[in-house]
C-alpha cells in the first residue's frame, strides 16, 4: 500500500516550546488547565494542535497532584520534531481516517524504530499520545498514529462545516474535509464519523492500523531518501495501544499475514485493557454495555456497594432513578423480591450469574453514574446499523447547544473548539445526547431497553446489528509474534473476563504464547484517578503499559528472550496520600 496517495500531507515543524510530545506545555502545562485561544472564535493550527494534544493527556493519565506521573511513573520531556499529517482512505471505504507520523530530530537510524499506535476510545489522532509517544519519542523511535475513523471531526449542519487537515472548521467544499456526510437540513444537529460514517470503521479498526504504520514508513522515506526505503525487514514496528486502541492492534496483529501475502510485518505488540472480541468466547463490548445499562443501576443498590464512589452520593444515597429500575425488572418477571433490597440483591446476583465479578461491578458504578453507557450503546448502534445523523435510534440526536445551554445553534467560539476539545463521542463540549426520554425519574430506561434488545432480539433490525458486531471479531496472530495483553483486573468499562481473558486463553490454545500481565488494583480510565474518594482504591495502567514496552524493547534490541508467562505485580491501592512506587510492585 506504499503506493496509496494521500493527497494532501501537511509538514510542521515544532521546537524552542512547541515540541512533539506535549505542544511545549511540559507536565506541568499539561497538568493544569488549557490556554485560552488568543482569538477564541477563530483559533489559529498551532493552537488547535496543542489544546488538542493536552486535551488527549488528559483524557488519558492521571495528571493530578496525587498521581505521581513525572516522578514515579513516565515523563514528557521536550522532544523537537516534525509531524506529517494526512487524510488515508482504506479501500471501499467512503469516508478517510486522519494519519499522523511525529518524527523527532534524534530519530535513531541505528535503531530504526517505528511505534504504531491506535487512538483509546472515539478520541482523535492524538488518542495515544500518552502512551505511544511518551514511551517511543524518548527512545528516537518515529511514532505514527490514526483515529481508526472515529475522532472529533465533527459535521455541523447548521453551518455546513467541517473539519479540514489543519483542525480548523471549514464549509462543505472548500477543502478537504476529515468528515463530509451527505447533506441535510441545516436542523439535522451534530454528524460523528464513528456513529454516521456508514463504513463500520470498528470492523477495520485492524487495517486502520497497517496503514497508519504504512504511512509511517513512506513519510520516513520522504524525511530520509539517502536512506530509503524504509520497511518492515530493516525498521522494526511495534504496534501498541489501549482500551478500542489495544483491541485494535490486537485485530491488525490477525490481518498481518493476510495483509502482506504470508509475510512478517510487526515485530511485537502491546495492548491495554483491549476491548476485544473473540467470537463464540468473549462477550462483544455492545452486548455487556446494554446489559449494564439496564441491569447495573439496580444491583449496584445492593449493600456490597454502600460505600462505592458514583453509587451513592455524598448522603449515602443512590440516584432516585435507580429503585424505579429495581421496580421496572420486577414488573417485567425479570427478577425476584418484594422489597428494593431483595431486587437489588436478585440483580447483583444475576449479574455474577453473567460473569460480572465485584471489582468489576464497583468500577463501573463510575461508568453508570456518569451515563456513559447510554452514551456508548447509541453511537455504536448508529455505527453499526448504518445510520445518519438523522435517524439514530428512538429518534436520538446529537443537538448542539447555544451559549445558555439550550439546544439550538452552538456560538462560534465552543464550535472552533471541538476538533481539539472534544472526546470523539458525545454528549460532549457543547453537544447534548437529546430524544429517546420519557417524563418519568428513570427517563432512559425504554431507549436502554430497546438497544439491550437489539442484542437479545431476533427481529430484521436486531439481526443486522448482530451481524455487524460479528465483524468484529479478532484473528489469531502469527506464531512467534512477541505479544503482550495489560489489563486491570478491576476494570469495569471492558471487564477482563469478557475481553483479554477469553482472547488469550484462545491465543494458547492456538499454540501463540502471549505474556498476560493482569494488574490488581487497577481499573479502566486513569484520568479518572484524580476524582475524589476514586483514586484512592486503585492504581494507574499506564505504568505496567510501559513496562511491558519496556520488555519488548530488550527483547528486540538487546537480545532478551521473550517471556512466556509474566506473574501478576503485587499492587496495593494508592491511598489518599500521593502515590508510591512501592504501591505498583514493579522493580
């Protein structure tokens, strides 16, 4: 795929304060809030690209005063550079995933190294920037990334805008833009590219990844044509990611041999808390979200989780939607009880009958108490059901919001901000998640159900769905690639019994040798360590991330054998004092 043309590739060139690794901020820029936009209704490239950057830190380590991030764990020293940046389009796909390749001036062309990395979640090109360039930029390594078609370049249909290669907003047609929809009705509110793109990007997610790493190569052969051509057999490529971006070097790892007629093409991989999907072993992310979405609020009511941050507020009281729910699963036969407490405990109980275990349970009161399991069955439904802008499922929109948080037209100033703002996935930075609510205290739960069903269900609409999920689904790797899986064994968002542990047991009975390295103590969103009475139970991923990086550096580098198993670390949790090294159990 060398030959691809990428049409446009914008150069840039960041040193004396604009560096690759964290846009000059340094750790403690990153730490603290963003910069205000000189001009906030017309921010120029630069400072997109750095509000951007620190908008993904921050999405992703725990920065805060207690996380220990700079002193026990990783750094962000001043790595100068350049970066290519363009949009690639896979082969019958309709719409491009942004590619971005940080090239730093002490790139090591003894040790030719590139690092190819998948953005978490729906996030935007710098997604992985925590992990990928924080462990491959020190190291001299280039570092080549893509939103593998999801991101924040967002399709505004009041203006007719979009985002164009540079991060700023642009009209339909006048430049390329990162995401251009079929036109509708300047009412049709918010297009996202992973919800509405039509080209099921999750499905591709893997070869996303190729050509990201692809595209690596051919921009190092433009930096260095003396030198050229840079491939797979003289530069080793290490893919590495977290979360939707460790599921989705973990699917380029099952399409290498396919990809490149039998031949090897990663020389090792790393995944975080990977949401992967074996098929007829795990259980896909979409059929335990809708699970927990319907079934959580009620179990999390039981007394195990009296004392769980996000299941009861600062009273020792749960959300008054969550006994309804308790109510609504007895009245449909779902379960047992005649009193709250006894249906909280016959929800819980069926929840272990279902794999969920506490740890679990108790981390994802957090993602049930922020609603983010709503927020991720809707988009993913559009995803893979097809649909646009306007015709989400139960009538749901992604409605901009105007200056006094109403829907309507989003002022100019939040708008020029959500390339470099925003999550990838709303409701988020001036969007609302708006339609599909009944007038009552639980006013989600029938859209919750009506998604839950389009799992469970056998009608023409479900069995499209399930197809599409089914497309997900992983491939073995080649025998002797050096893989490593890292995940938390509290994690709650992708629970390790339903994603890592089925995907490596099938691994060894595939005869593949991974290193699995489950990490007590730690859950799915470090970001979300800073949060009061939170972090104290857990420690961070991204640690044990780079540790593992770390191995298979000395492995391929230095001629280290590749572990075939890697014991547990003896983790404790932080506490309400900063974090130790001595709390991680690494070395």
């Amino acid at each position: 795929m060398r030959e691809v043309d990428y049409g446009e590739v914008r150069v840039t060139r960041h040193r004396d304060g604009d560096d690759l690794l964290s846009g000059g901020l340094g750790l403690r820029g990153l730490a603290e809030a963003p910069l205000p936009f000189l001009d906030p209704a017309s921010p120029t490239a630069a400072e997109l690209r750095k509000r951007a950057i620190h908008t993904s830190w921050r999405g992703v380590a725990d920065l805060g005063p207690l996380g220990g991030y700079g002193d026990v764990y990783g750094d962000a020293p001043d790595i100068p550079g350049r970066e290519y940046q363009a949009f690639a389009k896979l082969p019958g796909a309709t719409f491009p995933h942004r590619v971005l390749l940080q090239l730093p001036y002490n790139f090591d062309q003894l040790k030719r190294c590139l690092v190819v990395a998948a953005s978490s979640g729906s996030r935007g090109i710098y997604g992985a920037i925590a992990l990928a360039g924080a462990w491959g930029l020190p190291r001299g390594c280039a570092v080549a990334y893509t939103d593998k078609g999801a991101g924040a370049g967002y399709f505004d249909y009041a203006d007719n805008s979009g985002v164009g290669l540079d991060g700023r907003r642009a009209t339909r047609g006048s430049v390329p833009l990162e995401f251009q929809p079929p036109p509708a009705l300047q009412s049709a509110g918010i297009a996202v590219k992973h919800a509405h793109s039509g080209d099921h990007p999750e499905a591709d997610w893997g070869r996303h990844v190729i050509q990201a790493a692809q595209f690596g190569l051919a921009m190092l052969d433009r930096a260095f044509p003396d030198e050229a051509p840079f491939t797979a057999q003289n530069t080793k490529i290490i893919a590495t990611g977290l979360s939707n971006g460790g599921a989705a070097v973990l699917q380029a790892a099952g399409l290498e041999r396919v990809a490149f007629s039998g031949q090897d093409f990663f020389a090792g991989v790393v995944a975080l808390e990977p949401n992967v999907y074996v098929r007829d072993r795990g259980r896909p992310m979409y059929d335990y979200a809708t699970e927990a979405a319907v079934w959580l609020p009620c179990a999390l009511l039981s007394s195990k989780f009296a004392t769980t941050p996000f299941a009861r507020n600062d009273d020792h009281l749960p959300p008054p939607a969550w006994p309804r729910r308790c109510a609504r699963l007895r009245a449909q036969g779902k379960l047992t009880g005649a009193t709250t407490t006894e249906q909280a405990e016959r929800a819980y109980e069926y929840l272990r009958q279902r794999g969920w275990t506490d740890d679990a349970m108790v981390a994802a009161a957090s993602t049930t108490g922020l609603d983010l399991w709503r927020t991720i069955a809707v988009g993913y439904a559009s995803s893979y059901l097809r649909r646009g802008a306007t015709d989400m499922p139960r009538g749901i929109r992604y409605t901009a919001l105007d200056k006094d948080g109403r829907p309507g037209v989003s002022d100019i100033a939040t708008r020029a901000a959500w390339w470099a703002d925003s999550s990838g996935i709303p409701p988020d930075n001036g969007i609302a998640l708006s339609g599909g609510t009944s007038a009552s205290v639980d006013p989600h739960v029938e859209t919750l159900e009506y998604l839950r069903k389009l799992w469970t269900g056998d009608d023409p609409e479900a069995r499209v769905l399930q197809a599409w999920v089914a497309e997900t689904a992983v491939r073995v790797p080649r025998r002797g690639l050096p893989l490593g899986v890292v995940h938390g064994v509290s994690d709650g968002l992708v629970p390790l019994a339903f994603s890592s542990e089925p995907y490596v047991a099938w691994l060894r009975e595939q005869e593949r040798q991974p290193v699995f390295w489950k990490v007590p103590h730690a859950q799915h969103f470090d970001a979300f360590l800073s949060l009061p009475r939170f972090g104290e139970r857990y420690v961070p991923l991204l640690p044990y991330g780079y540790a593992a990086l770390d191995r298979l550096w000395s492995h391929l580098y230095e001629g280290e054998a590749w572990p075939s198993e890697m014991d547990s670390p003896e983790t404790r949790p932080r506490g309400t004092g900063r974090l130790q090294r001595e709390a991680l159990g690494l070395p």
